[in-house]
C-alpha cells in the first residue's frame, strides 16, 4: 500500500482518536493542576446611631468575576489536589504507616480515606471478577460447543441474557432479589430465623453481592468470545489426540487453551479496563454506603451544586494511571510473544 493511500486510510480514525481520545485527556490533565479562584472577600464596616459599627464580610461580586473571567482555568496549584487528603493523602499516609503497630491496623486507617476506601473496592472487584470472568466464561463455551446441536441455540439464548440485559436493569433486579422483601432476602431470614437481618446492611454481604452480579454480567461476553475461538479450532490436532490416548483433560489443556490463548489475553484485556471502571452496580445497587469505586469517586465529585472540576479530573488522572499499571504487564506478554514468533 502506498504511503498516501494509508495516509487518508487511517485519516478518519486517527482524527477520530485525536479528537475523542486524546484531546479530553490532555483537558482532563489540564483542569487537575488548576483549580477554581477562590471569591474575594470584602469588609463592609455598616455604623447605625443604636448599635454602634459592625463589620460584615461579603463577596465583593465584581471583581471575583472580572478575575474568574480573565483565568476561566483557574490559579496553577500543580500537584496539590492529588496529593490532599481527599486523593493520595501523603501527608496522612506517611503518618499512619508512623504510627501503626501492625499491617491490619494501618489497612484499617486506610480504608477511613476516601480514595484508598475506593480503591479497595475497585481492586478486590477487578482481580475477582476478572478471573472468574475468563474460567466461567470458558466453562460455557466448552459446555456449549459439546452439546447436541438441537440444544445449542437455546442454551445459547440463555447464556447470552445477562448480558443482553442492561447492567443498570440488571442490578436493580439482583438488588430487589436481596431486599427483605424479595426472594433471596426472605430465604435468608427463614435460614437464619431472624425476621429483622437485612442483606443490605452488611458492607461484605453488598461486596459480595456486586462481585457476584459483575461475574453473571460479564460472563456471557467471554463466552461468546470463547465459543468463536472453538469453531477455528484444528479438528485434526483433537483426531490425533484422541488416537494417541489422550484423555479430555489433557486435549483442553494442551490443545484448546494454547489455541485460544491470544483471545483469553483479549478477555483479560478488555475485563480489567471494564472491571476497573465499575459503576453501574454501585448506582443500581445504591451500595455507595457499603462500597465506592474511583468511577463513583469522580461521579460524585461532578454532582451537586458545586461541581468540584478540579478534584475529579485529577481522581480521572489517578484512575487512568491505574488502568495502565493493570494493563502494563498484559500488554508486555503480548509484545514480548510477537516478538518472538516474528
């Protein structure tokens, strides 16, 4: 292909990813070493004949927009916002490690800052739903593709329904099914004879509840993935297996998995970018009392009245640094292994 015809070839993309990619990004970055000019403040002295002179602190309007307007970024700070205690908490971290006697102590005092509590989260949901993801996910395929045909487009149907259902429809039903009043909320109560236990009132109950709804979520994307893969696979590699003896356990793992591994590195790929990012649950769940992510961090953030720009761009820069320290060694094995075929 000649160099002018790739040029305008990728031209549509490229710019695309510029445009969507790359300039929000450099926005983001931008915003978090800024923050908003603080409103300047004026002292009105106001003197009556009765109560003598009393002076009162405003915001002079005027000039707090005239400023504002001329620096719409706001004032440089640098790193100061990813260092505060609302995001790293250096300051606070360096005295917990001081002044803690064990490992469980210092977690402990951890989890009380509100970056490192979400961080938890997102780390315990990723490196769970991630792995369990991929096995279930291949269970699935392997199941279906050894099944009669006359199965295969029902089983399939159903497999694929968690994931045909939208994630914030689907935590709202596992979330009424936990409810007191639901079906596994009840069956609770009944077991534990306790008409007054409430599932939602437990912080590892709701973990566990999340976890589990991101494995029957995801589940059905590895799937389909996988069950792909298992239609190239060389039937004439399992003949001779067969003949030679091998058993199923041996053709799965000598034959199938190393045929299908470039996909399972895809899953994991794709699962730590999506399992990193969890959001939805914790909305659909209403768990934000019992589990916060950094994606929940940076919603919250945004909400309300006074929108704080500047925290939750540099909580997106955090987030965006963790994504790529999870991916880094993924993406590593995957270079290295193309280097070496080629």
């Amino acid at each position: 292909m000649r160099h002018s015809t790739f040029f305008w070839f990728v031209l549509p993309t490229a710019s695309a990813m510029v445009l969507f990619i790359a300039f929000p990004i450099i926005s983001v970055l931008v915003q978090s070493v800024h923050a908003p000019h603080p409103a300047v403040l004026v002292e009105v002295e106001t003197c009556t004949p009765l109560v003598g002179c009393t002076v009162e602190t405003t915001m002079d309007q005027d000039a707090t927009k005239a400023i504002r307007e001329a620096e719409p970024l706001g004032r440089f700070i640098g790193l100061e916002i990813f260092f505060d205690r609302g995001h790293l908490a250096v300051k606070e971290v360096g005295e917990i490690i001081r002044n803690s006697n064990s490992f469980n102590e210092a977690f402990s005092k951890l989890s009380n800052l509100p970056f490192y509590r979400a961080l938890a989260f997102t780390l315990t949901f990723t490196f769970i739903v991630t792995p369990f993801v991929i096995i279930f996910g291949f269970l699935i395929a392997i199941t279906v593709n050894a099944i009669s045909s006359h199965l295969k487009g029902l089983v399939i149907f159903f497999s694929l329904l968690p994931f045909v259902v939208t994630q914030l429809i689907g935590a709202l039903v596992l979330f009424w099914m936990i409810d007191s009043r639901g079906i596994l909320g009840s069956a609770v109560q009944w077991l534990a004879s306790d008409p007054n236990l409430s599932l939602k009132a437990s912080t590892g109950v709701m973990w566990v509840s999340l976890i589990i709804y991101g494995i029957w979520h995801a589940a059905p994307f590895a799937f389909v993935i996988f069950y792909a893969g298992l239609q190239t696979l060389p039937q004439d590699q399992i003949e001779a297996a067969k003949i030679d003896g091998a058993s199923r356990y041996q053709q799965t793992k000598y034959i199938i998995i190393p045929h299908l591994f470039p996909l399972i590195t895809f899953v994991a790929l794709i699962q730590l970018m999506d399992n990193f990012r969890v959001f939805e649950p914790i909305v659909g769940f209403n768990a934000s009392a019992h589990a916060q992510s950094l994606s929940w961090f940076i919603f919250n953030d945004l909400g309300g009245e006074t929108r704080q720009l500047s925290s939750a761009a540099a909580s997106s820069v955090l987030t965006i640094i963790g994504v790529s320290i999870l991916l880094f060694p993924v993406l590593f094995r995957t270079w290295r292994d193309f280097r070496e075929r080629t």
